[in-house]
C-alpha cells in the first residue's frame, strides 16, 4: 500500500565473515536462529522463544511490521501515527539492546516518507527505505541513527531524550571517514544491564595494538560504540570513566 512509513533498515554486522568461516547449518540455526527469536521477543514483548519463529508467528503485531533477506532486516510503521512510531521505535531500542547483550551488534537507519509496501508480495519500495540503507551503511559504529525526516516526525518534546519509553537521544553519531552527524539515535541503553559493560573481549576490555592492525574497522566500530554506552547510558556513566 502506497503511504507514509517510518521505516528501519538495520544489518548484522560481521554477517558476511560468519558465513564464510561457519558450517552453514550453525548459521542458520543458531546466530540467525537467534537473531530471529530475538527480532519476536522484541517487536511482540512476550517470553522469549525457545524455538526459531516462522514468519507466519511475526504477524499480528497492530503497530509495526517486519521483513528480512538474509542479513538486512526491515521493520516499519504500520500507520502514520504517534503509536506506531512510537513502537517502532521502541522495537528497534529492544532489538538493540538484546543484540548487545549478546555480543551479536547490529546497525541501522531509520528514515521516514512516503513508500510502497506490499508485505504479501513482499514489496518494499520508496525513499525512506533508500535513504535508512544509505545512513546504516555511512555509520561506524553498533547503532542505529534517524535521518532528518525520521527526526522531524518525532513528537517534538521526545527529542531531547529524557522520555526513557521512546528510545532516542541527540547525539553526534560517528560516520566514516571520521565525520559525524548530529542527529537522534536509538538509546539502548534504556535497557536494564547494571552486571553487564561494553568489552572487547573476556579478556580485555579494549582492543590492543595487534586488534588495531588485525581488525581496524572492527577496533573503530567498537569504540564509537563503547564511547556512546559512556556517554548516554545512566546506569553505567560512574563505573564507565576511565
């Protein structure tokens, strides 16, 4: 149907290397098993499912729908109002935070405009869903950022960050190339974690020397990401300073 949306792109970051070093059934079953029952858990807010869920189990949701080809996902507002925006956006911080949890991190951008989407056909097409692709891509970091369309349909008074059910904070996101954007992003950090920071490793909790001429891109995406948990996060902000 041809109309308004607020739309969510987000990848599993390091997707492709997991599929090029793992047996494919492991894939299939446990990091994308995983991710789907956390992408259920997240938009339905019930128990968390102890099998992987078909599709037919991510319908029934009022305020937001969801389609994925294999590591993108895409989330999307259901109408063009304060609710279903709302859960979106709500959807997304959870999926976030469960992922990071974890140690599976994702990355997205969410636009808002007018598009076409036909969930049975699986059709999926306008510029709010280019323009969500194309900010996730210029990130650098585990997160997700809302471009200037998404952040103008936000209600104005949630922009400041201060309501902790809308999952949103102005922050200056890291982009590559060393640039940034002042913008919203999702604030994940909204979700209960006092046992838990934001390591490298079990062993380390930065990357070494070695880590930054191994893995530079995954080194500076980790920092950025780490940088972020110090700076927003209410629970961690005094055992974070280093």
């Amino acid at each position: 149907m041809q109309k308004q949306y607020m739309i969510a792109v987000c990848d599993i970051l390091g997707f492709s290397h997991l599929v090029q070093m793992s047996p494919l059934q492991n894939v299939v079953n446990d990091s994308f098993g995983w991710l789907r029952k956390s992408l259920h858990h997240s938009l339905h807010k019930r128990d968390f499912p102890n099998e992987i869920p078909k599709k037919s189990d991510f319908l029934g949701n009022k305020h937001v729908g969801i389609a994925w080809f294999s590591d993108t996902f895409l989330l999307y507002s259901r109408r063009d109002d304060k609710e279903a925006i709302h859960q979106l956006i709500q959807t997304v911080g959870w999926l976030l935070f469960e992922t990071m949890m974890a140690g599976r991190m994702i990355r997205g951008g969410i636009s808002f405009g007018e598009a076409y989407i036909d969930e049975e056909e699986s059709v999926f097409v306008g510029k709010p869903i280019v323009e969500a692709y194309q900010l996730e891509k210029s990130q650098q970091w585990a997160g997700v950022a809302l471009t200037e369309k998404a952040v103008e349909r936000i209600p104005e008074r949630v922009r400041l960050g201060v309501f902790d059910d809308w999952w949103v904070v102005p922050y200056d996101v890291p982009l590559k190339e060393d640039k940034t954007l002042q913008t919203l992003a999702v604030n994940w950090t909204w979700g209960g974690h006092s046992w838990w920071r934001v390591s490298w490793s079990e062993s380390k909790k930065l990357p070494d020397e070695s880590d930054w001429v191994a893995r530079p891109d995954v080194c500076a995406k980790f920092v950025n990401t780490k940088a972020f948990h110090k700076a927003v996060c209410r629970n961690c902000i005094d055992d974070e300073q280093e």
